[in-house]
C-alpha cells in the first residue's frame, strides 16, 4: 500500500523546522535545557528516535506546548507507517464486523 504522495514527516522534523531554527536552538542547548541527552535529541531530529511521553513533557514545558502535541506528531506518524507497511494486508485479511 506504498501510494503516499506526501512524504511522511518525523516529529523530529517539526521540532527541527518548526522550533530549533526559528529560535536559533541547537539540538545541544534543547538537550541541556530539558535536560536529556544530546544524543536523544540528535536522534529524534533525524527520525532515528521516537518522542516518548517522557519527552513529550520535558518539550511541552521547554516551548509552552501542551505534551498531548507531541504525542500526537508521533502517533500520527507511526499510524502513517503502519498504513504504508500492512493497511492493504489488513483491508484484505480483516472483514468488517456485521451490525445486528
């Protein structure tokens, strides 16, 4: 079921774009701050890392956004690729339940 036409985006993508470059963070001071290893968020900035919710808190403090934001990036993201990955095996191997 490999038809998407837009690429999938990592959380790690929104919190490169949309938060350390417009505020001129480095993945070492957003490390430090939350205080988290730099490693961690090097990792999630190039999609090899998930958000946890354990980060997703460290971030929602950091920025002033809520956790349930960056739970949300990630859980869209793996439902996306479990779509990608086994949506087609799925639609044919599942029938719908019947209503009463």
């Amino acid at each position: 079921m490999k038809n998407t036409l837009i690429p999938l985006t990592h959380p790690g993508e929104y919190l490169k774009e949309e938060f350390l470059e417009p505020l001129s963070i480095t993945a070492y001071r957003l490390a430090k701050d939350i205080g988290v290893s730099q490693t961690q968020i090097s990792q999630i900035v190039k999609g090899e890392r998930a958000i946890t919710p354990a980060t997703a808190l460290r971030l929602a403090r950091y920025f002033g956004t809520t956790p349930e934001f960056w739970v949300n990036l990630q859980a869209q993201y793996e439902l996306d690729i479990a779509r990608e990955e086994v949506g087609g095996k799925i639609e044919h191997e599942v029938r719908p339940r019947q209503s009463a």
